[in-house]
C-alpha cells in the first residue's frame, strides 16, 4: 500500500454555490483545502467589494471551528464593470482575481461580457494594479462546434490579449485542449492554467459512450482522449505553469438528469485530492503532485506554501451514489463506484 505525504493543498477554482447549498460545499472543500479561489457567478453575481466581503462571510462561518480555511475572493466581470471597481478590488486584501465568462459560455454567465475588446480599460487597470485575470476561455458562436470553443477562444481573445496587455496576469481557466496546453506552454510565467480532475480522469467517451453520464457533463466539454492525455503530460510535468482548480460545481440531481437539459457542472468537492492522486499515480507520477497541488498555484497568486501537511494511502473506499446538497442532493463524481486513495488526517495531524 502506498503512502504520499504532501503539504495541505489548495484549490484554485471551486463554486461553493451560497444559501442552503453553502454548509456543504464548504464542509467538503475546507476538509483539507488551506484556502481556495472562489468563483463569482452567485445569481446575482459577486461584483462589488462589497458583495465579495459578505459572501466571504457567509463562507466563513459554515467553516467548522476546529479548521482553518481561507476563501480567496473574485469579482465577477460584466460590460458595466467599472475602473473604480477593480482600482478598490486590487486594494482589498480578500480579492484575489476578476473573472471574465463570455455571456452565455456557461452556467450562470448570462450577466457576463458580451463585448471583451469593451473591456480592455478594465484590463489596463488590472494590469497596472496587480490584480489577476481569470478567463472562461470558449468563444459562446452558436456556429462554432462545442469541442472547438476553447481553441478558436485563444486564436480570436487570447492571442490579442496577451499582445495587448504584456504584463497582465492571467489564469486560463480549467483548460480542456491540446491547443490550451500548448498555448501555455508558450506564453511566458505571466501565464497560468488550472487543470480539474475530471478532465484528467475522463475523456468524451466517458461521459458519452454506452448513455450519456450527466454527472460528468461540464463546460467546457470534456474532449478526445488525445486532449486528455495532454493534460495528463501538462499537469504532471513539473512545469509551475499548470495547477490544481476543481471547478467543482455542484448541481441538484433534478438539475441534471432532467428530460430537458442538463446543467454544466460536475461535483468533485468530497474526493477531490484522492481523485488526482488517482490520476498522478496512474501515470508514476505521485511525486509531481505536491508543487502542482500546494506550490505552483500559491506562487502564482504570489502567496507563501502552506506549512501544514496531509496524508494520503492507497485503499479502496466507496463513493456514496448521492450526497445531501441544501434541501436536496446530488451526484457526485464516482457515484457508487470505488475511488482508490483516501485522505487519513485533518491538515497537521499526526496519523
Ligand atoms: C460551472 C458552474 O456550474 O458554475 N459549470 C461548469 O460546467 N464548469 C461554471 C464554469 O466554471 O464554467
Ligand atoms: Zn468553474
């Protein structure tokens, strides 16, 4: 049975949702995240200052009194945001990013950016103060295929942006392509990219092959299996560019496996560093798995390593078929099957 002792990680992209759904997300996400970037996209959406330090408490107080858990903030981008906005955003010490989604490009972003170019005075104080461009990376044309999003994302936004603006820095969120892994690659340290767990551990087959698993429907799309396999190189690599981000993204069961629709999301909060010690080691890659879970996301956001440490061994456990979600539940990533590794102490503990 192997063992692999890491510095507490941290998750660079997570949805904790708000109200009833809060308890659990952050329970899930605290159990042993030191700190974790929170996404925006409440309805209505974190825009303010303001609103990001009252969602913070909210987040703060459902965090058990026996762990330490600090929820790095983001606002959320829109055509109306202002320059007033990020100048106080990149004075406040809880914010730690803007998020730009592409209207439409995904769950809750009907409020986001319909004009980005519209927005380059915005990207001009972002990149003068300091503060963290977070990018949706898909282009939202009805016309252009939904496994081609993220690629003619980078050619039509990103290039331009990065030409535009060469001293912004900017996370390309939850990237899903070949083309994404090579674009980091190549854009300099002011670069970064969260990768999540499902898109290392499934391809499109796995979610549409044999009937379509709603639990593993996201935005963007998981892609073919060579996308995977580059992701799987990107993250294991060593290269301080690609991080942790689950973009776990809870749903009500009865939101997704629904005749008419089925939300983008898939919730990978309960099990998710066991999840990508799965993948890491499947792929003798367990010793890459601490700089790309606690360090290289920390020094991109210019933050010290945690200090603490976890445990992880090598067992096979079940994952629940659904877990409580406020009023209701939902359906887990692993539903009812077996996940590999499991976590043994709280952060510091001794096991
Ligand atoms: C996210 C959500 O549900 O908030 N959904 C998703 O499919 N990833 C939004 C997002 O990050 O795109
Ligand atoms: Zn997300």
């Amino acid at each position: 049975m192997r063992t692999l002792t890491i510095l507490q990680p941290d998750d660079w992209h997570v949805h904790l949702r708000d109200g009833a759904y809060l308890a659990e997300t952050t329970q899930d996400i605290s159990r042993y995240f030191g700190r974790a970037i929170i996404m925006p996209n409440l309805v209505p959406p974190v825009l303010t200052s303001a609103d990001a330090a009252s969602y913070r408490d909210r987040i703060i107080s459902e965090v058990p009194s026996n762990r330490s858990f600090d929820p790095l903030m983001t606002l959320y981008l829109t055509d109306q945001t202002s320059k007033k906005t990020i100048t106080e955003a990149a004075k406040s010490s809880i914010i730690h990013a803007c998020k730009l989604y592409p209207a439409g490009a995904t769950t809750h972003s009907d409020a986001g950016v319909n004009t980005i170019e519209g927005l380059y005075p915005i990207f001009e104080e972002m990149q003068k103060t300091g503060l963290r461009l977070a990018i949706h990376g898909e282009v939202t044309d009805s016309k252009v295929d939904i496994f081609d999003r993220e690629k003619i994302f980078i050619e039509q936004y990103l290039e331009p942006i990065i030409r535009q603006f060469p001293s912004l820095k900017i996370i390309f969120e939850h990237i899903t392509t070949a083309e994404a892994v090579q674009f980091v690659q190549a854009t300099d340290s002011r670069m970064g990219a969260t990768i999540t767990v499902h898109h290392l551990l499934y391809n499109r087959n796995d979610m549409l092959a044999g009937g379509i698993k709603p639990a593993l429907y996201c935005l963007p799309v998981l892609k073919r299996d060579q996308h995977q396999q580059a992701l799987i190189q990107a993250a294991t690599s060593g290269d301080p560019s690609f991080f942790l981000g689950t973009d776990s993204a809870p749903h009500p069961a009865s939101a997704k496996e629904n005749a008419c629709g089925c939300a983008a999301g898939c919730y990978t909060g309960h099990a998710a560093i066991e999840l990508y010690a799965e993948v890491f080691a499947s792929n003798n890659a367990l010793q890459a798995l601490e700089n790309f879970a606690s360090c290289y996301g920390a020094d991109f956001y210019g933050l010290a390593h945690n200090t603490k440490t976890i445990k992880l061994i090598e067992t096979e456990w079940t994952c629940p078929a659904r877990k409580r979600f406020g009023e209701t539940d939902l359906v887990p990533v692993r539903a009812g099957e077996n996940i590999h590794w499991q976590v043994v102490n709280e952060p510091g503990e001794s096991t």
